[in-house]
C-alpha cells in the first residue's frame, strides 16, 4: 500500500494499491472496524514515478 487517507464525511478509508495498480475503498463503520473492500478504479500503468499517483494526481512521496 503506498497511501491511505479517509474521505472528509469519515465514512470511507480509500487506498491506492501500489502492487495491485488500482484504488479501493473500504467503508468505516460505527465500530470503528473496515467493511468489505470495494474496487474503485484500476491505476494507469504510465505513471512518470512507477507508482500509482496520489489521490492529487501526484506520485507518492518516499521516505527518506
């Protein structure tokens, strides 16, 4: 996984899957825990970094 963030209602947990090439969701719910993982969208392989961008449209950043 190269980035995780929660969409601004709190109800979802999206990730973009740097192995994968795609970003999924997950919903949030009332205890806390994730719900079952929903597929989004499949990354475009042309990325100028080799990685899936951000949710900005940008290449993830590496520690370091």
């Amino acid at each position: 996984m190269s980035e995780a963030i929660v969409d601004p209602s709190g109800e979802w947990l999206y990730v973009n899957e740097t192995v994968g090439q795609r970003t999924s969701r997950y919903p949030i719910r009332a205890d806390a825990l994730l719900g079952a993982k929903e597929a989004r969208s499949a990354v475009s392989k042309g990325a100028a970094c080799g990685a899936p961008p951000s949710r900005l449209g940008r290449c993830p950043r590496t520690s370091g």
